[in-house]
C-alpha cells in the first residue's frame, strides 16, 4: 500500500463516477486499480480525490 502520483481517466468506457469523477493516488484502490492503464491520464484533472484513495490514507 502505498501514495502513487495522482492519476485520473478521460475515458467513459464502462466507468461510473466512482472512478472516472475522481482523480486516485493510492496503488491500492479499488476503483483506481479497474482503470486500464491504457485510459490512466497522468494529474488530478481537476478533480476531487477518490473517496476510496482518501480511506486508504
Ligand atoms: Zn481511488
């Protein structure tokens, strides 16, 4: 478990707003870890954190 360098999707392929609203930075979320890493875009962009990456610390 450990803090990743925030990542976020622009895809809308099959992702709900748990994981494509939200921006990750936790190598161990959930939500972030379903995100292929061909649709992960590097940054916030500008979007809040993940509930799930802000649970796991
Ligand atoms: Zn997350």
């Amino acid at each position: 478990m450990a803090k990743v360098a925030p990542y976020h999707t622009t895809s809308n392929e099959n992702y709900p707003p748990t994981h494509r609203d939200v921006h990750h930075d936790h190598d161990d979320c959930k939500y972030g870890k379903d995100i292929k890493p061909w649709h992960r875009v590097s940054g916030t962009g500008n979007k809040p954190r993940c509930k799930e990456c802000e649970r796991l610390g």
